[in-house]
C-alpha cells in the first residue's frame, strides 16, 4: 500500500521563499530587460533575413528598431501559432 506521507513542497520552505524575493529584487527593470532582448534579436539571422525580405514594403520604411522587433515577433509568433 502506498504510503500517505507526502514530501514536503519547496514552495512552502520559507528559506526558498527569502531566497527567491532576492533574487527578483536584483533583476533589471523591464525596460532594461527589453532592451537588450531587443539588440539580442535585432542582430540574429532570423530578424535580418526578414528584415531583407520586407525591404520593398513600405508599411515597415522609416519604423524605428523598437517597432521593427515587434513586428518581427508578432509575425513569428502568429507562423508558430499555425
């Protein structure tokens, strides 16, 4: 029969608990956070290949590189989505 013991959640260790709200209060701000993912992506293959590949369309001329990495994900994600 098995047993009804259960092993103790690490969620409920106040220990992990401390542990994990200093962690969070040592991240970046998002802002910081969306910056550099946004460099990471902008200089990828992925991104200057479909940079290219919209080069002719005139919806994404003159967007700056905030808009473009989001236009970028929005595509990706949606082809995913599929």
């Amino acid at each position: 029969m098995a047993s009804s013991h259960s092993q103790p959640s690490f969620e409920n260790d106040p220990h992990f608990e401390r542990t994990s709200r200093e962690r969070i209060s040592h991240l970046p701000d998002d802002s910081e956070i969306w910056q550099n993912l946004k460099q990471a992506i902008a200089a990828s293959s992925g991104f200057e290949r479909w940079r290219l590949e919209r080069s002719t369309d005139g919806r994404l001329s003159g967007l700056n590189l905030d808009h473009l990495v989001r236009y970028y994900l929005r595509e990706t994600l949606e082809t995913l989505a599929y």
